[in-house]
C-alpha cells in the first residue's frame, strides 16, 4: 500500500489530487512491469521448450532400435504396415516423426515433418544446409530424381525430391518433401501432373516451382534403397504423416 503521507514528505507535498494522480501512475508501471515479466517468462519457456525438442530430433539416427525413438518422443499415435515394414508416426505440437522399422525393430528409415513456421530443424550435409520450414529445393541443387505417389483424395499428397550426395552425405538417400501435413501452403501449388510422372515435360514450370516451394520434410534413408525397394513400398510409403490418419486426429 502506498503511503500518501510519505509521498508528500518526499516530494514537497503536492494535493491530494496529484498524489492520486502519482499512485495511479506507479501502480500502472507496476502493472506493466509484472506483465512484462509474466510475457518474457512464457516467450522463455517456449524457446526452451522449442530447445529441448530440437535436440530430440538432432539424437535421432537411423539403425536404432525403435524403442530409442519411443524414448526420445514417447508412444506413437499410428502404427501401418508398409509392404514387410512397421510404419510408426510420432506426433508433436512442433512436428511429425516418421519411422519405418524392419523385421529387426531397427529403423531403416525416418522424416521430420515441420508442423509450425517458426519451428524449423536443420539438417545438415556437407556445406548444404536444410532448414525446414525455409529451405528451397532449388538451395538443395539440381533435381535428380521425383519420387511419385499421387495419394488418395483428388491428387494432393506429397511432393518428393529423392537426392543422393555421395560421400559429402555419407553414402545415405535424402529426401525432401512438401507434406500437406506440414507448414506451408505450396502442396497446393504442385501441378496434378508432377505427381504422375517422374520426368515432367514442362521443366519451366517445374523450375519455377522449385525455386518457389518450401522444404517441410526431410527424409534420411539408409543403404539398403534401390529401385525394386523404392518399387515394392512406393505405393504403400508417403513421406512423412498420411494425411488421412492426420484429419481423422484433429476432427
């Protein structure tokens, strides 16, 4: 409680009206100043918060038992079955995790899904830098291979680029995507026919868009990839969460 008699002694002793005028002032900028710690508090805990999941996702590797996923990001929402493959997806208010794990219970394959802007997971290989979220696919380098699967509902699915760096990328497949699940709008942009050819016709446009549309996943796969591989999952295997499974969750 502010003493009025106090306020007076100390200032020179002004009227009751400026001193009524002096508290209501000092117990505004007090009210400004628990605010604003109450603010810097929350935006504080949100970016450890957003720390302590990035460095989840930097632990994550492939040939770990899944059981180490499950350590890292707790029980999977989904469960599918993917040709001879378990399917597991990890759900997050940040992200998406996709794990596809073989016979062994080890994970053979695995993608980070951006599900907000400002949550952007880095991935890096050599010099190339991924950002999530802000990455191009014309920042990764020149397209090497489309990955088609057109999905089930009207075309929309996910739109993938399959790259291999060599050694730079420690003899691992990547592959970025745009998953509708994820941030961004640009999945809506990919043109039907991307979907349904591997080698477009128009490259114009397909530059154009490459350089236009933003990386929200990204994929690390191990050795064992190669095309009767990519042939016998291709139907059943979207990279990152299935749209379908991820409406019926947030009906």
């Amino acid at each position: 409680m502010i003493n009025s008699e106090f306020i007076k002694q100390l200032i020179g002793g002004p009227s009751d009206f400026g001193i009524g005028w002096m508290i209501i002032l000092i117990s505004s900028i007090i009210t400004i100043l628990v605010a604003l710690v109450g603010f810097f508090g929350w935006l504080n805990e949100k970016i450890q918060y957003k720390r302590h999941y990035l460095k989840k996702i930097s632990l994550l590797a492939l040939g770990t038992p899944i059981d180490y996923f499950k350590t890292l990001l707790g029980d999977p929402v989904f469960i599918n079955k993917v040709s001879d493959y378990d399917e597991y997806i990890f759900v997050n208010y940040y992200f998406y995790v996709q794990a596809l794990v073989d016979s062994n219970r080890k994970v053979v394959l695995f993608s980070i899904t951006t599900k907000e802007k400002r949550f952007n997971p880095v991935l890096n290989i050599s010099d190339i830098n991924v950002v999530l979220g802000k990455t191009k696919f014309s920042e990764v380098g020149e397209l090497e291979k489309i990955i088609t699967h057109p999905g089930n509902h009207g075309g929309l699915s996910t739109y993938s680029e399959l790259h291999y760096f060599g050694n730079p990328g420690h003899y691992l497949k990547y592959v970025f995507s745009i998953n509708e699940n994820g941030c961004g709008k640009d999945i809506f942009d990919v043109p039907l026919y991307f979907y349904l050819t591997e080698e477009p016709e128009d490259q114009t446009a397909l530059k154009k868009f490459r350089v236009k549309a933003t990386i929200n996943t990204y994929t690390i796969s191990g050795f064992f990839w190669d095309e009767d591989w990519e042939k016998e999952i291709n139907e059943g295997l979207e990279f990152g969460p299935k749209n379908l499974q991820i409406r019926i969750l947030n009906r």
